[in-house]
C-alpha cells in the first residue's frame, strides 16, 4: 500500500479502544480499552497495521514512522522518569505482535530491550538485585537471538541446560548471578557466532530491529500455516505494541500468570488459569516451568489475588464474554499486560453463550453468533468408552477435550510423514512451541508432559478444535531416543496410545469409543439432565431451537434409502434434496443393469427395465413413507455406465486367462466388449446424466414410472408422498424439454392406471457452466433447481476432484493458491457467482422457482451463509451435517437481521 504523508502510524494506548482493532490488532486496542477503564496497565504505545503493510510492501518502514516512533518514545520516556537504556536507571521494553486475530505464538515477542552490558548494573542497583538484573540481560539475548537475528533456539537451551548440570540444578531459579553472568558471555558468543555480529548495545537498535522482526513475523511459515488453518487473511499485518516492561522475576513477591474468566475447557464458572512466582511471561506460555492453579495465588499474595478477581469481573462484564488476561505482578503490585475474548472448546462455548443470556449480558440472537457449525461438529465426535478396559499411563491437564487414539510420534516432522501416509498419530512433546504446528495440524491430537491450560500447546490446540492433555508430569518424554517412559512401560514411537482431553487421562493402546452425548441428543436418545453432558446437550438444545425459529433456509438430506431418510429426519431434516439412484442399482442388482447395457434387442432391454422397475418401486416406496410429508428429490440415473460394469483390466485378465484355458465364459466376452465400447478417456464429461436418458430408451422412462406408482401406493394408503424428479447434468432446455415430455406422459399414464392425482414436480441440477449462465431459458422447462457443487466446482475450475486432491492439493495450500480447498467451501468469485447469476436468471423467468444446493457444500458453515445471502431456498448435506447447517442457516439470517438494524 502507498505511504499516506498525513498518515499516522503510532498511537499511544490512551488514544485507542477496543473497536480498533484493524489499526491497532487486537492486543493493542485491547490495551487502549483497559487503560481506558482506568486498569493498571504498563504505559505504551501502539505501531499500526498499516506501518506493518507498508513494511511487507515496500520491504521499508514508512518514512515518518522513526520521527513518530521517537515522540511516543520520549513520552513514554517523561511519564517513567527514565530514558531508554540509560546505565543508572534504564527504562526497559517489550516489543509484541498483536494482529486483528489472536495467532497464540504464531509471531515474535522480545522483552527486556534496552538491557546492555551497561545498563545491567543500574537495573541490578535500581532493582536491588543482581540476580533478577543479569537473568533479565540472558532472556533479552536468547529472545532476541533466536527472534531478530535468527539464531537457532536451541542453541541456548542447550547452553541454560548445561549451565544447570554444571551446579547440579534443575531449574533455572537455582542459578544465582555469578551464573547468569557467565551464562550471558555464552550467549553473547552464541550470537556472534551464528549471527556474524555481536548484540547490539544500542537500545534504540534493538527497539527497531525487535520491531522489524514482528513485522517480518507476519510472513513466516508457521503464521501462514496457522492463517491457513483459521482461515485468517494475509493481507491484514500485524500492529506491534512497545510496552514498558514490568518484572514477575523479582523474587517470591513477584510472578506472571495467565488467568481466565471461565474455563475455556468446560465453560464453567470458577477461578481458571495458572500462576508462576519469580517469572516473566514467556515461562508460562511456553510450558518450561510446571505453573501452580491460578487458585493459589490466594495463598502466595491474596491482596493481588482480590484485585485481580475485581478486574476479570469487570472485563467479562464489560466484553460480555469470557476474557482471556495476561497479568504480572511486581512486588506486589499487578499489572494487566494482555486481554482477549478467549478461545474455548466446542462445549465451552455453548455453554458460556446459554449462560450469559441467562445472565442477562447478550441476547439469543448474540447467544447464536459465539457459536458455529465447525464446534458444533466436533461435538458430535465420537468420546470413550467409560465401561472399556483400559492400561492408565498417567494423568495430565485436560487443554481441549477429545478422544484420540494414534500412534506416538515425538516431532512434527514425523508426524507430518505419516499422517500423509494415512497414519492416525499423536504428538508427544515436553512442551510444544510454534514451530510445531504443522504436526500439531497433522495429528489426531497432542500430549505434553509440561505446561497448563494456558500453554501454547493448550491454547493452539483449542483454537483448532484439537484433543489435548498438557502438564502430565508422570511421563519422561525423551525425544531424542524417541520413546516416552512411564515407570517401568516404555512407549516407542509407532506404540499406539490413547487420550482424552476431557479427564486428561493417557492410555496405553486404543480404547474403543462410544458416540458423543450430542449425536444421542439429535437421535432422541438423550435429554437434559442433571450431569456435565446433560448440561451441554441443554445449552446445544437452546441454541439450536433458537436458530430453528430464526432461519430461512431450509435444510434437507442427502440421502438414499430408507434407513439413511429416518436418521436425517431424526437430525431435522426437511426433506431429501438429493436420492441417488445409481446406488439402487448396486449389489445383486447389478446383473441386471449388465442385461441392460448388453442389451442387442428391444426386447431385450424392456425385459431387464421390466426386471428393475419393481425393485426401484420398493425403494422409492419404503423412502416416501420414511420421509412422508416432507419433499423427496429423486435425481434419475447419473454417472456413466461403465462403474456398473467390471474393471477393464480386470475383466481383460479374465477373459485372456479363460481363452488359454479354451474355456472362455460367452458372458465375459460381451461384457469386455462392451466395457471397450464405454471407455472413455473422460467419462465425468461423456455419456452420463441427461445424455443416458436421450440414448437408451425406456431408462427414464422406467425410472419415473416407478417413482410415480411408489407415490401413487404411499398415496393410496393415506400417505403423503411430495415427490421431486431431479434431471441430472442438463446443458440445454431442450434437453429438458424432451425428457419432460416423455416424463409428464408417464406420470398420465400412472394417474389414469391407479386412479390418483399426482403432483410431481419435475426440474434439474445446475452442475454445468452452460446450465448457470442459460438458466433463464432452462427455467421454462423447470420446476426448481438444485445446485450440484461438486460437479459445478470440477467444470468451473477444470480439474476432477479425485484425482487432484492427491496430487497438487497440498501444494496449493501451502502456497496460498487456495485458503481452503473449493471443494470444501464454495469458490464465491467463481462457482459462487455462478450460482448467483443463474438464480437470478431463474427466477427472471419463473419467479417462484424453487432453489436449492445439494452437494457437499450443503453442510459446510460458511457456505451455508453464502446460501443465504444468494436467496436458495434450501440446503441439502449427508445426515450428520445436517444440525451443523441448521445452525449456520440460524446464524445466516441472525447476522442477516443484525446487519439490517445496523
């Protein structure tokens, strides 16, 4: 972007609020807001997204930044009493990402800049404490190594581990200044070694080169991979905040800690989070040091404790949600460093939406909007079997719960492997950090031996919908012999093993699960109660009643026979959208289709249509009463013949190995040649659909003369059939047309024989470029339309769906291409504009047409807000995707009508 001459790129936190958060990202409009409400927080200053994006652009910082940058500066410097650096009494800073988004860890944070080997002695004098000043000078060094000049991180672990060896220590406390002294020369060479240059002694240096970094932090792999995941755009940027520093590191009186207003794991109310004494920041997150429950802090500094809990009071009343806080505090004096609306499990918010309306903080439609269609599926995912035999390993933090089974893997790398080759595995660290995520991803879920439910593994993992158990001390994870050791078991990589996040339980082996107490509630085999999951299915019951009351789409099936019909109606569906009846001709009934197809007589084929129409009759017979009085849209036969004949290659193995044997099968024979005759170099975009129905006579014709008599039976015996017939793969209205015709003389036919009127309406898909954009005309021929998404996406892009996602797929995902694949969400520009247009031109023509989508795309959350917004009709999904569509169509038209008011 152009660099505005008038622009203002660095906002003190005085000067925000809340609703800034595309200017100043998240963390910093959420600083400005508490500074705002007269909240301790460290003063600062803001540097914009827009700096960020000239940054990324121009590969400079704008021009005024630096003059604007040294104004904030010089305040900050006047409100403290103290210059940046100086040696007697230095003002030290943090510099941290904040973009619009949380991305927990995804980009860089340095603390403590303006340490030198100068003003490490005034801060040790100010401070009084020569340890606190010299660990402070190490941890700039390492984050600022590893973060601005790229050092490899473990390179000053590896030192700190051996510097806690050498005075036989284990934890870094235990390591007085003398230590740190010596500990700081060897990361000063660490850096000039790897770096090619010595630390920066200049603290404006650092100050500039840390925010250089934050920007730069944007663009690395594991931001764009955690972008990828949450769908978050790239073009936003980062704000980066420069923050006074204020020390949890100071002694027993001092400490940091992340604290939550309800647990994000379950949604209940209660005192959450962890506490580390004698600490900075970065020690919690990161899981190196086991924290203590938030809960404690009562005991350790009860006054901090009382003012804290008066401050998550007021942010969750003030933010009307449940706050995620980032607090330290220094020698007894707290400050709030960080706030968010945190993220939560499935379950938590559901929860937490029920109970704010309850407590009279949001409304139902408010309540809708904190929930989506991606939590609500994994609700339905299958959880443990209580009653199973099970071999306990041990018990950590329950972080997001889950239940996953795997193979252990001890690195994303492997893990990454193997799930690419189909292999379900676990991750198993000491801690995770951001360079783990695309194992994280690739995993079934996560386990760690250290950390809390504010580590970043507990925190990723969450915001990705991921079973993990943190902080399960009992295990000694070894990652460099790859093995996890647990007494006297030992857990190689490739052992299976189990975990549930909701008990923090770890198991050796699989443990069988059962389905999830939500799926009972859809199947009506569950109700609200008294207990945890009694409690969910009553918080996912309100929700879903409201969405029901408040959405225009309707939300429909897909599905093929009867038992998959009473299941969706089970879920609330309301109606099929599509019956595929190629599956009817499957199994035993593929001899006859054979006959069908090998047919060299007409009377030949009528005997093997004659065969198949009862069988297709009991079908459509036992799917009407299954869905009676609901709409069946019954799409008549589809794909090409050739997947109801053997493989050729097969075939052809057969027949040569039967002719060297000189005892041929007379039957093989034919079918080979008619498996010749079929082939096809691209049978997607040959004879199939509509085409089938113009070249074999009588297959359509059979098809709609049994669904007519199945609906005349259902009728007769005082059911209420609502019969569709679907048209598939139409190109041209006279395609259409023809069909329609032979298809109205059946119907006439069936009504006169059976002595019932018939009320079927007959229509198309919509899964041709040429159909959409002539789908005025088409319209003349067609009672409704149904959108196939699947089809419409391979014709639209030009590529076939199974062969592509195995091979360039990934790439295109990894290199920005696709944000996600088109076959999961609607492609909006392209297929999506399609769909729009020819609704339009539909119902130009027949203004109460009815529209509707029927592939995959049905039951996909934010495709379903696009159906919405075009005018469909309905939406129609497999039958687990169903209440994840009824849900999204509620919050469809919920955010709709709070468009509307706005």
């Amino acid at each position: 972007m152009s660099e505005n001459k008038d622009q203002k790129f660095v906002y003190d936190f005085t000067e925000g609020n809340r609703d800034l958060k595309d200017l100043l990202g998240g963390k910093g409009a959420n600083l400005a807001e508490m500074t705002n409400l007269g909240l301790p927080v460290p003063p600062g200053f803001t540097i914009t997204t827009e700096a960020c994006k000239v940054y990324l652009e121009s590969g400079s910082a704008p021009a005024a930044l630096r003059d604007e940058v040294s104004a904030h500066l010089a305040a900050l410097e006047s409100k403290m009493g103290k210059k940046l650096g100086q040696s007697d009494d230095p003002l030290l800073v943090s510099v941290r990402s904040g973009a619009k988004f949380s991305m927990p860890g995804m980009m860089d944070t340095v603390l403590n800049i303006g340490l030198s080997d100068e003003s490490v002695a005034g801060l040790a004098s100010q401070a009084g404490d020569e340890r606190f000043a010299w660990d402070s000078y190490r941890r700039l060094i390492q984050m600022f190594g590893k973060t601005v000049l790229g050092v490899e991180g473990e390179l000053f672990e590896d030192a700190l581990d051996e510097a806690k060896a050498a005075k036989k220590v284990t934890v870094d406390t235990d390591l007085d200044a003398a230590d740190l002294k010596k500990l700081v020369k060897v990361f000063k060479k660490i850096v000039a070694k790897e770096a090619g240059r010595e630390f920066p002694q200049d603290a404006r240096e650092q100050m500039d080169l840390a925010v250089e970094a934050v920007f730069n932090s944007w663009n690395t792999d594991r931001a764009k991979l955690y972008r990828r995941q949450e769908r978050i755009p790239s073009d936003l940027g980062t704000a980066v905040n420069v923050c006074s520093m204020v020390f949890g590191n100071l002694g027993p009186d001092s400490g940091t800690g992340v604290a939550f207003t309800r647990d994000p794991a379950s949604g209940h109310a209660g005192v959450y989070g962890d506490y580390l004494q004698n600490a900075q920041g970065e020690d919690v997150v990161a899981g190196i040091r086991n924290t203590v429950p938030l809960a404690d802090l009562e005991s350790i500094d009860k006054a901090s404790y009382d003012q804290l809990m008066t401050i998550m009071t007021t942010l969750e009343n003030h933010y009307k949600d449940l706050c995620d806080i980032e607090f330290t505090i220094e020698r007894g004096q707290l400050w709030m460093l960080q706030t968010r609306v945190g993220k939560r499990t499935a379950g938590a918010a559901f929860r937490i939406a029920t109970q704010l309306v309850d407590q009279g903080l949001i409304d139902e439609a408010e309540a809708l909007q904190r929930v989506s269609g991606h939590q609500l599926a994994q609700l339905m995912f299958p959880r443990f079997d209580e009653g199973a035999k099970t071999t306990l390993l041990g018990r950590g933090i329950a972080a997001s719960p889950g239940a996953a089974v795997g193979k252990a893997v001890f690195d994303s790398y492997t893990a990454v492997k193997w799930s690419r080759s189909g292999e379900k595995v676990i991750l198993i660290r000491r801690e995770t950090n951001p360079d783990d995520l695309d194992g994280m991803i690739a995993s079934e879920g996560i386990l760690t031996s250290r950390g809390g439910k504010t580590s970043h593994a507990a925190v990723v993992a969450r915001g990705m919908g991921k079973t993990c158990v943190c902080g399960a001390e009992e295990l000694d994870v070894d990652t460099k012999r790859r093995r996890m050791t647990v007494g006297e078991t030992v857990i190689e990589e490739g052992d299976v093993v189990s975990i549930d996040g909701s008990t923090g339980k770890v198991y050796l082996g699989e443990v069988p699960v059962v389905p999830s107490p939500v799926v009972e509630y859809f199947e009506g085999r569950m109700h609200a109660g008294a207990d945890d999951a009694d409690e969910l299915v009553a918080a996912v019951h309100r929700i879903m009643a409201y969405a029901d009351r408040v959405r225009r789409l309707r939300v429909r099936a897909n599905a093929d026979n009867a038992e998959d019909a009473l299941r969706a109606r089970r879920f609330g569906a309301q109606g099929i959208g599509l019956c595929r009846t190629e599956h009817m001709f499957l199994g035993e009934r593929r001899e006859l289709v054979e006959r069908l197809i090998l047919a060299d007589t007409d009377e030949e084929r009528e005997e093997a249509l004659s065969a198949l129409l009862p069988l297709q009759k009991k079908d459509f017979v036992e799917l009407f009463e299954a869905m009676d009085g609901l709409p069946v849209t019954v799409r008549l036969l589809d794909p090409p013949l050739h997947e109801f004949l053997p493989d050729i290659t097969e075939l052809s193995v057969r027949v040569a190995l039967a002719e060297s044997r000189k005892d041929a099968n007379e039957n093989d024979l034919r079918l080979l040649q008619a498996v010749h005759k079929l082939h096809e170099q691209n049978p997607m975009l040959g004879l199939r659909g509509v085409r089938l129905g113009l070249v074999i006579p009588g297959l359509f014709k059979m098809q709609v003369r049994a669904i007519a008599e199945a609906a005349a039976e259902r009728k007769n015996a005082k059911g209420d059939p609502r019969a569709e017939i679907m048209v598939p793969l139409v190109g041209t209205v006279q395609e259409l047309e023809i069909v329609r015709d032979e298809t109205d003389q059946v119907i006439a036919d069936v009504e006169a024989a059976t002595g019932t009127s018939l009320k079927l309406t007959i229509g198309t898909m919509i899964e041709l470029p040429r159909a959409a954009l002539t789908a005025d005309q088409i319209a003349e021929a067609a009672q409704f339309f149904s959108f196939g998404t699947n089809d419409l996406t391979q014709t639209v892009w030009g590529f076939s769906r199974d062969d592509v996602e195995a091979s360039f797929f990934t790439a295109y995902l990894e290199k920005g291409i696709f944000g996600v694949s088109p076959f999961e969400t609607i492609d909006k520009d392209g297929v999506g504009s399609l769909v729009r247009h020819a609704a339009k031109l539909g119902r130009a023509t027949r203004p109460d047409l009815k529209l509707g989508v029927c592939g995959e795309h049905g039951g996909d959350p934010e495709s379903v807000h696009f159906f919405h917004e075009v005018g469909l009709d309905y939406v129609s999904c497999s039958p687990f995707r169903i209440p994840v569509a009824r849900l999204e169509a509620g919050r469809a038209a919920a955010e709709a009508k709070g468009s509307d008011s706005r």
